[in-house]
C-alpha cells in the first residue's frame, strides 16, 4: 500500500475484507502516503521530531477519513459526493472496512524506511502495525499467490 | 483495473492483448474510475438513478477516447499531442486496443460495488462486461500467475 | 514500471536492491513515463526526431533527479522538504538506488511502444535499457513470483 488516497485505500480495503472472507492469509504492507491511513487519529504525534517531520505529520491526512480522492477530490466536494452516493446504497465507510481489516486478523506493517523519512513513530500508528523492513516485506511477498502494488 | 487514465487503460489493454496472443487466458476486472473505459457510448443512462448518480455519470468520461492522461493532461493538449504522436507511428488508439481484446476473448468483469455505489447498470456497459463481487473476482485472481493492479 | 514519479522510482528501486540482496532475480520494465527515470542526463537527443518529439523530450523529466513527486511537490517545494527529510535520516538518493540496482545486477528493459511513439533512442537511456515488447516482457512475467504495476 504506496498510495494515501482514500478510493484506493477504499479498493485495498475491500480487497482484504474479502480475501479473509475467504479464509486467505492477507497482509497489508504501508509504506510512503500509505502510512497516513494507518496513523491514528487519537494520538498525539510524538515528541523527537524535527521540525520538518512536524511540519509534514500537520500538513498531511491522520487516518482513514481525512485522505482525499485521487481524481475529482475538487476541494472535498467530489469526496463528499462519493461518501453520501456511498451511503445512500449503505456502503460501509472507509474506517469501517478498515476495523473490519484489523477484526478479521488482516497483517499490518510498515516500512521501516519511509517511517523514518518521515518521522512517524509506531506509537503514532494504530496498534496492528508492526515496523519492518522491505525485505521483510519481500520474503513474505515473494511466497504469496498474489501482490498488488496499491 | 482502477484507474481511468487513457495511459493507464492503454498500458493494461496493450498487455491483455499481447498476453491473448500467447494464448494466455486473460480478465480484467473493472473497479471504480476503471469502470469509464467501459462504459458504452452509444448507450443512454438508465432511468433509475438518484440525482447524485445522474450528476456523477453526466461529469465523468463515457468510453475509451473520452479518458484524460494522469499526467501532463493539460486540459486535453497534452492528450492530443500523444494521440498524434501515436498516429506518427501507426499505434492503434485507445479504442482499437479495446475491440481488440473484445475480439481475443479477454474476459471482462466489473465491479459490483463500485456499479452501484456510482449508479451505472450493466445495460450502460459493453455486452461483454458481466457484473461480479470483489470475492469472486479474487477467487479467479488467486489461481492466476499474474496479477496486476492498474 | 509505468510511473515518472520520483516516490514511486524511490518504492521501485527500494524493492530492487532489496530483492537483489535476497539474491532474487529482478526485472524491471520502462514503459510510457517510467522511461524517464532511465533516461540518460548526459546523453544529447537523437537527431532523428519529428518536432512534436522533440518538445516532448525537452517537456519531460530528463533521469532520476528531475522527477517529480506524485503528490505535495507543490512545485518543487514538498520534493525538497522530502529530500531534506531523507538526508536527515541518511537515506541514499534515487539516484544511488539506481546506480545500486544497476551494480547489483537488476535487468532493464524499456517498452518497444513506448518508446516508439515517444520518440526516444536506445541511446538516449541508460547503457543497461534493452528495448523489448510487451509480448516478450510478459513472457517473462508470467513465470516470475511476483509482479509489481508500479
């Protein structure tokens, strides 16, 4: 998961909900704008950061319902135009499918290198995630029937 | 299939028709933005739809040659100066490559939350595009030898 | 590797070298604006090419370092904040992951299409870019654990 938009975290949200349905073993690796789905809106951003790390933890969404649309996001508008064509047909939330992700025993982690780049913290991230490194990553990836650059 | 970029659908439709011809079984699954490249143009909306879904399919591409670029789209100039750039070296267009794959057999699937979260009905689509869930889509997925998300 | 943004070349090659240091064989193919980050800074544009080539080949990101990113490059400013923020943690640049990737013995090849239609020479891009076609990139694909569209 590279991507911090709410439609394609929305997509890989769905995707994982349904593979565990399926009685598949799903992990959700985060790493760059991904993270900012995975941050926890509850917490306060800890305090060994620079100045840039603050400044980009502000700037940036916290957590699943401030990220924007990839396309047509125009200010919010088109975000909210999906979020109530989502609920008028009773689509769960985005926040929704993702404690769906974590009840149903979906993996979590992050990438050890874009977690420093950008100077979140674990403890700033919702307590599924466990910080690893790519090549943690790739092991794992490397034996599974599928992987989705998301 | 996620995205509805005209570089995008040619960069997946370029490889779902290479793949065809070596006789390599091939299905798209068409999910939110994506679902634009099939949408038919000669179709009319259906009658059924809520004022936010009559808004949303009058404001989004119908087709194949009405998708922008992802990037340097530049209110279409940067698109036409690609499509004129593809007719300099004899590339098929957009549309070419989608009737190609319709004709080789490539199997077409679309999302079904993404079909009635934006309110388009399978009469608005090409004949060949049959409505299925993520599950089931991920059932054919997981026994593929690739997988690519676009 | 369809993307001409810096993060995402960042992600690419961050699994490159990974994977590499795994000893697992890597693979990378350039298509459409994923070319950019192979092209050659040093190298002059071929002679050969018609004018809307040549404006393209001047438009566009020209190697690693003048790509943007995908998201917040608000003109510059978010790629240097990043690069600042990657300095502070001493991570290596895209253009050391590259060079890495290069030394440590990952295979590249750019798409036949797209750089047909782009305009671009063999020459132009990196000593190691060996153009070949989709068809014989998915040859290699299908038989591979694991793909990425990036």
């Amino acid at each position: 998961m590279f991507s911090g938009d709410y439609d394609k975290a929305l997509a890989a949200l769905v995707l994982a909900n349904s593979a565990r349905e399926l009685d598949v073993e799903v992990t959700m690796f985060f790493a760059f704008w991904g993270l900012f789905l995975v941050r926890d809106p509850e917490k306060a951003p800890s305090d060994d950061k620079t100045a840039y790390e603050k400044m980009f933890g502000m700037m940036t969404p916290k957590g699943p319902e401030e990220l924007h649309l990839s396309r047509m996001n125009m200010a919010g508008l088109g975000k909210q135009m999906l979020l109530d064509m989502m609920e008028d047909d009773k689509t769960p939330s985005l926040t929704d499918f993702l404690n769906g992700a974590r009840k149903k025993g979906v993996k979590f982690y992050g990438c050890k290198l874009s977690v420093d780049v950008m100077g979140f913290s674990e403890e700033e991230l919702i307590p599924e995630v466990e910080i690893i490194t790519a090549k943690e990553y790739l092991r794992d990836a490397l034996d599974s029937d599928m992987q989705l650059f998301i």
